[in-house]
C-alpha cells in the first residue's frame, strides 16, 4: 500500500502495477491530493485495511464539514 502524490506513482499506475483501490469514488479536490495505492493483483491486510477504513471515514466527515 502507498498513500502517495498521483505524480510520484503515474508510471506505475500506468502500467497497471499499482491500482487506485476505490477508482474516482473517494478523491477529494484540493492542490494537496494523495492516492491510497494497492498492489493490482493483492488485498490490503487487516491492518491496512483498517487504517484505510479509518482514512475514508476522516474523509467523509471533512467533506461534511467543509460543506457545513
């Protein structure tokens, strides 16, 4: 797993050896995006998958509050 700068992994991303986990359905506009990046052919591990849990729910809720 990578949470990255779409930049730093275009190319392997390109490729198809890394994938973008959720596709377009958790980006959050800002000049400062990060990509949460996943081996194509692996599933996160409990931990991580834990922690990107938790990342899209911090999300989630910054999203709520910024349109509040």
């Amino acid at each position: 797993m990578i949470l990255a700068s779409p930049a730093v992994v275009a190319d392997r991303l390109a490729s198809g050896v890394l994938v973008r986990p959720f596709g377009e359905r958790h980006v959050i506009d800002s000049p400062f995006t990060y990509d949460l990046i996943l081996p194509a052919t692996g599933q996160a591990p409990p931990a991580i998958q834990h922690f990107i849990d938790w990342l899209i729910g911090e999300a989630e809720r910054f999203r709520q509050q910024s349109i509040a």
